[in-house]
C-alpha cells in the first residue's frame, strides 16, 4: 500500500522505508528486555544444562530428589491461596472505588498505594510483629478469652502476608475494569425484573471477569517467586522454591542446579498458563458478547 | 596450622642468611602502616554490613590515614558472587570476611593461600590461622534459655536442649542458611556417637536429632530474629550467637546463657585469588590484625578481638558475652574442621531438606 492510494493518511506515517519508525520507539523497552530478561534467561538455561558438564543431570537432580517436588508443589498451592484470597479481599474494594465520589476514591486509592510505597521487607517485619506468639492479634485474642493462635511460622500466615504485600496488583486492574463497567447496566436488569443478586452474577460478574483474570494473573506469577516474605513469616514447612534456589547458588555454588530450578518453575507456569489461557479466552468473549 | 607456621619459620631463616639486618626491618607487625605506602591506591574491603562492618572500618581508620590508600566498602559477603568475579577475570573485591568454612572449602580455588611472611599472625590464638585465611574476629554459639520458664532447673547443655522429655519448651535454631557444624555434632553426641569418628551417614543421625526436636521448632533466618524471639519469650531454649545473645540481655529478655561446650565460630579475613594489588590487600590484613584495630573493633561491636593482647574497654554486659577468657576458652567446642570441609555439601544438602519441612 503506498501513499498516494491513501491520501487522506499523513504521509510520512506509511511511506515506504520509514515503517521502522513506530518500532524505533519500542528500541529502549526491546533492548531492556533483551538486556535484562532475555539474555539472562538465555545464561541461566544454558548453565543448566552445562554446569558441571553438558548434560540433564540438574534436571535428573532435581526430579530425583522428593523435596524439591514438595517444595515445588507447595510454592504453586501457595501461590494459589494467595490469588483466592486476593480476589477475595480486592473485588468489593475495587467495586467500592467505582461506587463513591472522587474524594472518598481519593482516600481508598491511596490506601492501597501507600502500602505499595513502603517496602515489601518493613512490610513483612510489619507482620511478624502483628503475628507472632507474643504478637498483637495473640495478644488480643487472649484478653478476649480465646486461646492464642499459631500463625507466624505456619503457611496461614504466609499466605496473609503475600496477599496484603500483593494486594494492589489485584485492585489495580480490578478497578481498571471496573470503572469502564456501565452501572445503568445493573439498573437495566433490575428494571426488567432481576433481583440485585442476579443482576450482578449475570450483568456485573462477566464483564469484570478480565480484570479478575488479568489481576490474578500477577498475582499468581509474583507470587511464585516470592522470597522474602516465606521467608520470615514461614517456617519449614512453607519453604518455597526461592529459598531452595538461594541455597543452591549462594550457598553450595551449584548455579547450573539452581539454574534448572528456576527453568522448572518457569516451565510448570507456562503450561498452567497455557491450560488456564482458552478457559479465560471463551470467558472474554462471552463478556464481550454480552 | 604447624606446617605453615613451619613454612614462614624457614622462609625467615633463608631469608634471614641472604639479607641479615634488613630483613628484620621487613618483618611486618601486625598494625603497622607505613606512613603513605599506598597513596592513589584503592582497596574494597567486603563484609557483612550492618554495625559489623562500621566496626571494622572504624578498626582499619587509622590504616587507611596513615597508608593514604582510599578504602571502599561493600558488602554483604556472598560467594556465588565471588565466584562470578574470580570466573570472569574481573576481581574487585580486595579483601573478604567470610563465614567460617569456605575458606577451607575454597581455598586455593576462589581464595589466595596466604604468605605468611607477609603477616605477623603471631597475636592469633591457637589454630585459628587457616591456608587460606585469618580470623576477623571471634564469637560463639551459645545455648540461652528462659529463666523464668526453667527457673531452678535450668539446662546445662546441649544433652539438655535435645531433651524435651526434661525440658520442654519451644527450641530455636539457627536457620540462617548453612549447617553449623558443631551442633550437629553435639547432636550426633545425643544420638550416641563420637563426633570425632563422624562418617558421611553420621550427618543423617545428627540431622534426626534436630528433627525430632518437633514441629514447633523455631530456625530462625537472621541474627536480629533470634534476640527478638529471645526479647519476645516466643523460644524457650535458643541456639544464638554471643553478640546476639548479649543485645538481647541488654534489652531485657529473662534469658542466660549455659556456656557448656558453647561452640567457638569466627569470621575469617580472606583474600580472593586475582586482585589487582595483593601486597595493598596484606598491607590491610596485617593493620586489621593489630592490637590497636582489634580493641577498637571489639568496642564498637562487642565481638571477641583476635589479637591476644587487645585489652577493650567494654562494659560489664559486653563483657560477660566476651569469649576469650581463660574459662570461656576451657569450655568452648571446637568443630571438627577436618571432617566439615570435605562433606560441607553433602551436609548443606541434607540441612536444606530439613529447613525446607523434609
């Protein structure tokens, strides 16, 4: 297509020779990736299967050896309670954010960026205060008359911690759908008979389904590779993957070991990612249908 | 620890016959500087950071005004980035402080075997100076229990803190990352073996121990962990490191030590093979070693100095959790060195497993 054929487009956007304009924009964010993601992916697959010789024995390594398969599984059903929970916690939040004026909005979205601000280490200390034996909610629960509850050190509270840390991930985009979510829609289906709860399962539900999805998609894969907050708020038995890799590579040196750890957790996401994608696909016409 | 004590001997009698006197004035001293040898130099000292570190930069202050050498400090200490640097032919970390072990893990591979004529290391106590390194300073594990829970009966061991049946009690244990090696072997002790015949299958013995310590076993991840769970009262009985073990006293937290075979840890002063100026790195090791530098480091970190005759001025607290003294130095547990080195990653891998809820 040429531009004379075409003169109502500026020219200069389609003239042949120049169509490597709008991807000359893409450079920095191309070459970041490559830099920073690409190539350091690229390393850690080849020194899996190069460290200590050419071969599979990481991967022999680590199929071979049940508690990486434990920890392997415990860091995916983790993940997943935290996303549950997540969704949970964030999608009247982020229907209350369309609901209220501009200045309550204010309030809750700051709410939910002040946190975000402060980092996800004092958070988490945050929390060890809020949860150990001795901690407030004990504390509480105690002047209440209720025996205390083990939550730090246990995967309960891990799950608490990453899914407050991980929080504004699944407001954000909830909210982001939300808002472009007509709510005469709602008055439409009530007005035609449907009783608010079915509006809302019929009408309100499907269309803020890609939020859901997009939101819990974040979460879930942050949630993966979380360290720090398993760290301290677990105990042995919510160990996830990150650790097992910190241990591998800083302190055994076993980087091709850990390599094949981290080229396992990336694979096993791909193909859940892969097996959720048509599921969320279909859900997405359906929404757009009606 | 002989043979090279051995090596440095003859080095100074061959030495000796060829230079006479002059060679004397070489000699190094441990905390001497040569006023202005290293002008327009540039050293990277590395270590673990935190009040530690300025410590330790507070010790070599006087080394780096008198050298004029401008010193850089970085840190935390990590290995696998260590590794990476000596790999990639672009080491520029000068002078490392390492955990105890990999020194003797690595030496030769990712740290320099040390010219001992190049150190006067005869302030360091007795075999405490390794092929590849010097001590940075002393500490140790210690077993704290809560006073007020064991009140007339309090544990005297580590006999005691595996027993749960005498003493109950929610244990902590440090969970930090590698295995320490000398309380698998008390552990092994319990199990009813002789540490210093310890095989390779001895470390699943000694891990069971441990293991079956229960559930509600606390490992704790950082240092600054174990005095809050000791400041809290959330553990009963603590495996915790002296300086730790002395914060949290200071703080307040009802807990005493029991000095019974408390296991006797260091950190280690390493240089890495590659630096670009090795004699600027030993210039800074031998100041560190000083007995100036070691009461200074002590002071300001309350670890014990390793130079035998640092006379700190620390205070009472401090000076209860200082691990140099004659009977300190009678009740301490020395790990069986010999048998860690080799087996350090087998025994990692299995500690692994067990922190990870195996």
């Amino acid at each position: 297509m040429s531009a004379s054929e075409l003169p109502t487009q500026p020219a200069a956007d389609v003239r042949p020779g120049r169509a490597w304009r709008p991807f000359a924009l893409t450079a920095p964010a191309l070459i970041l990736l490559v830099a920073v993601i690409g190539y350091p992916l690229f390393t850690i697959v080849l020194r899996s299967l190069s460290e200590p010789e050419w071969g599979v024995q990481n991967y022999v390594w680590f199929f071979g050896a049940p508690i990486n398969l434990t920890v392997l599984q415990r860091t995916f059903t983790i993940s997943a309670w935290v996303t549950i929970v997540c969704v949970i916690c964030a999608y009247p939040y982020a229907y209350l954010m369309t609901a209220v004026g501009p200045r309550v909005r204010l309030v809750l979205v700051l709410c939910v960026l002040i946190p975000f601000w402060v980092s996800g280490v004092v958070r988490t200390l945050s929390w060890v205060i809020l949860l150990q034996d001795s901690g407030v909610i004990n504390s509480l629960l105690r002047l209440a008359g209720f025996d205390g509850i083990r939550l730090i050190r246990t995967q309960t509270g891990v799950v608490i911690g990453m899914a407050q840390v991980l929080l504004p991930f699944m407001i954000l985009p909830l909210y982001s759908v939300m808002k472009g979510i007509d709510l005469r829609l709602m008055r439409a289906a009530q007005s035609l008979g449907a009783r608010p709860s079915r509006a809302f399962f019929t009408v309100y539900l499907p269309l803020s389904l890609p939020g859901v999805y997009a939101g819990a998609i974040i979460v879930f894969i942050l949630a993966l590779g979380f360290y720090i907050t398993p760290a301290l708020l677990g105990g042995p038995r919510s160990t996830m993957l990150s650790t097992l890799v910190q241990t591998q590579v800083l302190s055994l040196l076993q980087w091709g070991r850990g390599g094949a750890m981290g080229v396992v957790l990336l694979v096993t996401t791909f193909v859940l990612l892969a097996l959720a994608a048509p599921v969320m696909r279909s859900r997405y016409r359906e929404a757009g249908r009606r | 620890m002989f043979k090279s004590r051995f090596a440095g001997l003859g080095a100074i009698l061959a030495l000796g016959v060829v230079a006479g006197a002059a060679f004397a004035q070489e000699k190094p001293v441990a905390g001497e500087v040569k006023e202005g040898s290293l002008k327009g130099k540039t050293l990277t000292f590395v270590s673990y950071g935190g009040i530690y570190q300025d410590g330790q930069a507070a010790a070599l202050k006087e080394f780096v005004d008198k050298s004029g050498v401008k010193l850089l400090n970085d840190g935390p200490t990590e290995i696998a980035k260590l590794q990476a640097q000596v790999e990639s032919g672009n080491v520029t970390w000068d002078v490392v402080d390492t955990d105890d072990l990999p020194p003797y893990v690595y030496c030769g591979k990712l740290f320099q075997k040390l010219d001992l004529t190049k150190l006067d290391v005869s302030k360091i106590p007795e075999g405490q100076v390794g092929e590849c390194s010097v001590p940075a300073m002393n500490y140790g594990v210690v077993l704290m229990y809560n006073k007020e829970k064991y009140k007339d009966n309090p544990p005297k061991s580590w006999a005691d803190f595996f027993d749960t049946a005498k003493f109950p009690g929610v244990r902590g244990i440090d969970g930090s990352g590698s295995p320490t090696g000398g309380l698998l072997e008390q552990a092994f002790k319990v199990a009813g073996g002789d540490p210093k015949a310890m095989t390779v299958a001895d470390i699943d013995k000694a891990i069971d121990v441990v293991r079956k310590l229960g559930p509600d076993t606390i490992f704790w991840k950082t240092g600054a962990e174990s005095q809050q769970l000791a400041e809290s009262g959330e553990a009963d009985m603590l495996m915790m490191w002296t300086g730790r073990a002395m914060t949290a006293v200071k703080n307040g937290a009802k807990y005493a030590p029991a000095w019974q075979d408390w296991l006797v840890v260091m950190d280690q002063m390493t240089i890495p093979v590659g630096v670009k100026d090795t004699d600027a790195s030993y210039a800074l090791l031998n100041a560190y070693l000083g007995k100036q530098s070691q009461e200074i480091l002590a002071e300001k970190t309350s670890y014990t100095p390793i130079n035998g005759d640092a006379q700190p001025k620390v205070d009472a607290s401090v000076a209860a959790f200082l691990t140099n003294t004659p009977d300190r130095q009678k009740q301490g547990y020395k790990q069986n060195f010999k048998f860690w080195v080799p087996n350090f990653a087998v025994a990692q891998e299995k500690w692994s497993a067990l922190m990870a809820g195996n």
